[in-house]
C-alpha cells in the first residue's frame, strides 16, 4: 500500500529549445511531486486518467514503471489522448505556458475511476495530496465527489496535503479558485502556499497561511523574496532566501520542494532539515530543463 496517494493530471510536455524544435517528455505538477517523492523513498501512488493504446498513456506509464510509482489507481480511458502542453523559457529560466488540455481524460478522472478503491488508497495512506491545479481540472462535479473521500482519509488518519498552485486559465475566474482552496485548506495537514499564487486569486498570503494553520495545518509560505515561512503547532520558522543560483529553466522547481518536504517529514526530520531538504532537491531541478531531472542529478 502506498504512503502516499497523488491525484491530477500528468501531460506530454513540449520544452521548446531551439526553433521549430522541442523535447518531448511527461510532466504535470501533482505527477512531478509524485516522482520524486517514489525517488526519495516514499512508497507514490498516482491517480489519474489516461487514454488507452496511443504512445503518450504508454510513455507515462512506462515512466510511472521506471520511476517505481504505482499505477493501480491509473484509469485508461479509449479513444482518448492525454492533455499536452509547451513550455518556453526566457534567459533568467522563468517560463511561459501553452496548454492543449480541454479534452484531457483527467478531467473526467472522478467519473471515470473506481472511487471505493480511490477511497481506501487515500484512507490507508500517510498523505493524500491534490493541488489546485487538480481542483480546477476536475471541474465542479468532480470536486464535489472527491471533498467527502478526502475527508474520510482525514479522519482514518491520513495526511491530506494542497498545493496552492494556480492557473488561472484553468478556472472560470479568481472567485471559484479561491472557494475551492478556502474549502479544502481547514483539512489539510499540510498545506504549501505561493504567496503569488493565492495573491492572484484575491487572497492575502500571510493572512491565509495564519489562518489555515490554526485550523491545524502546517503551512509552508514560500514568498516572491524566496524566503520561507513554515507554520506549524501554534509555532512560526522563518527561513531566509538562499544565495542565489544559476537557473535554467525553474519548471518543477515547486513541485520538487513538496516532495523534498513531505520526504523529510514523513522520515521524522525537523522542519529546518526538510526545508534544507526541499531546497537542495528544487536548486538541482532548476539547473536543468524540463520538469523531471535525470536521477543521476538527484542531490545525495
């Protein structure tokens, strides 16, 4: 059984490098953190829809294999394709977003998956983990038919973990993101805010992170200075910016913080190692391009 249950959306990812040219590979945020949280040691599984028979579904799953992240809750869906998207990259690595994802069988994800078996793996697990870009694909129906299963893993014990990750297109508008997040955050064990993030959906970041954490959550505020604040049992850690770093391309880079994180916290290390944990793990990943790093460039 795995010890953690991730769900969202994993796309073919198009990294443009030179005109007319790209590199293929397969990415989303939730299947990012999953990744690497399989290589940190943390038994993953991962949630999604897939479609059935076209090489994309088979590359992913053939990396879920070769990443060792469990694909029981995988749903395959026929005559479906999974979502894609491009990503350009200026000089200082900050990127810009192209998606073709409207038809996504992740979407359809709640519909479409055995959810007794998505409710016991959540139940039986140390952390459930969803981000708002897993809320927002889901659409209204399905957020609705995950809430009550993800506060069933709450009360069998589990983790329940949100990213606060936003895209806006996703969404019908800034009001619908924020309810959603509102709605889920007082669950969570653990919740991992961007200060832009939840800014851009009309909520004050440190006001937020305050109140989500006497609701009970450990809250990691990652500010725009790229300073941390992590608040956790009536406690507040504050982490200065590390020195800056060459970057090339900083897809990932949040995605890879969580799963350094939750690794460490899960092992029973203090919030100051998994914080220098997490860092170590996002500073290797935005040396390279493309969101998954080659496990030969995993930090020791």
């Amino acid at each position: 059984m795995a010890d953690a249950v991730i769900l969202g959306e994993c796309m073919v990812e198009l990294s443009l490098t030179e005109p007319r040219q790209a590199a293929i590979g397969y990415a989303g945020d939730t299947f990012n953190t999953a990744v690497y949280l399989a290589r940190l040691g943390v038994p993953t599984a991962y949630a999604t829809a897939l479609g059935r028979g076209d090489p994309f579904s088979a590359g992913i799953l053939a990396l879920m294999d070769d990443e060792g992240v469990e694909r029981g809750l995988v749903v395959e869906a026929e005559g479906r394709v999974p979502g894609l998207y491009a990503i350009q990259c200026d000089e200082r690595g900050e990127r810009s977003f192209f998606y073709w994802r409207d038809n996504a069988p992740a979407r359809d994800y709640m519909a479409l998956a055995d959810l007794d078996l998505l409710s016991a793996a959540m139940a039986g697990a140390k952390l459930a983990y969803v981000s708002a870009i897993s809320l927002a694909i889901l659409g209204q129906a399905g957020r609705a038919a995950l809430l009550p299963r993800l506060e069933a893993a709450a009360k069998a014990g589990a983790g329940v973990v949100l990213d606060t990750n936003y895209r806006p297109r996703l969404w019908p508008g800034p009001e619908a993101a924020r309810a959603a997040v509102e709605t889920l955050a007082p669950l969570c064990r653990y919740v991992s805010v961007s200060a832009a993030d939840v800014e851009a959906f009309g909520l004050d970041a440190e006001s937020c992170a305050a109140r989500w954490a006497e609701a009970g959550a450990e809250v990691l505020l990652r500010r725009e200075d790229r300073s941390i604040a992590v608040l956790s049992g009536g406690q507040g850690f504050a982490f200065e910016a590390s020195p800056p770093i060459a970057v090339v391309d900083t897809t990932g880079a949040g995605d890879s913080f969580n799963a350094g994180y939750l690794a460490g916290r899960l092992r029973g290390d203090s919030i100051a190692d998994s914080i220098g944990a997490a860092r170590r793990l996002a500073e290797a990943v935005v040396r390279h391009r493309g969101a998954i790093i080659p496990k030969s460039a995993m930090p020791g």
